[in-house]
C-alpha cells in the first residue's frame, strides 16, 4: 500500500515542523492496523503532534508519490527529501 493508492481522506499523523516547512518527512510508517505516520528529523514532543489527510501530505510533499509500497507494520525511510526510499521492517 503506499499514500497515493490510500483514501486521500485518511488521517495522517505528522508535526508541526513538518507542516511549516521547518523539517522533512524522512519516515513513512505503516502501522500494524494500517494507519499512516509521517516524520522528519527533528525532536518533537506530544504537542508538536498533527493530524492532516492523505490528500494534504501528498499536496505538502509530492515526493511521497515515488514511496515503495509498504505492507502493515513497514517503515518507509530516506535520509532527505529527494533521496531513495528503503523499506524497513
């Protein structure tokens, strides 16, 4: 499954840093019930924590559309945005 080929309604959980530009998206997550975490580099507490669609991470990082698909419990990792993406376990 990757973020093009999901609900665009869907939540995706992100931060806040990412959301202001302030970080990249350098992890995808597919958890073990099939919802999306998408983070960067940067430490972030609980309250940095944001919840956005499909439909807006794609429109905020339009190089998600190039992620492996992921099966349930996959991570998706790259070192910056624009690097190639490794599936991890």
């Amino acid at each position: 499954m990757t973020l093009k080929t999901d609900d665009f309604w869907k939540p995706v959980v992100t931060t806040r840093q990412i959301l202001t530009g302030e970080d990249d998206i350098v992890c995808v997550a597919l958890d073990d019930e099939s919802d999306w975490t998408a983070l960067g580099v940067l430490d972030c507490s609980d309250d940095d924590l944001d919840v956005v669609s499909v439909e807006d991470i794609l429109l905020l990082d339009p190089t998600l559309n190039d992620m492996p698909d992921l099966q349930p419990g996959q991570d998706a990792i790259r070192l910056s945005k624009g690097s190639p993406w490794t599936v991890e376990e």
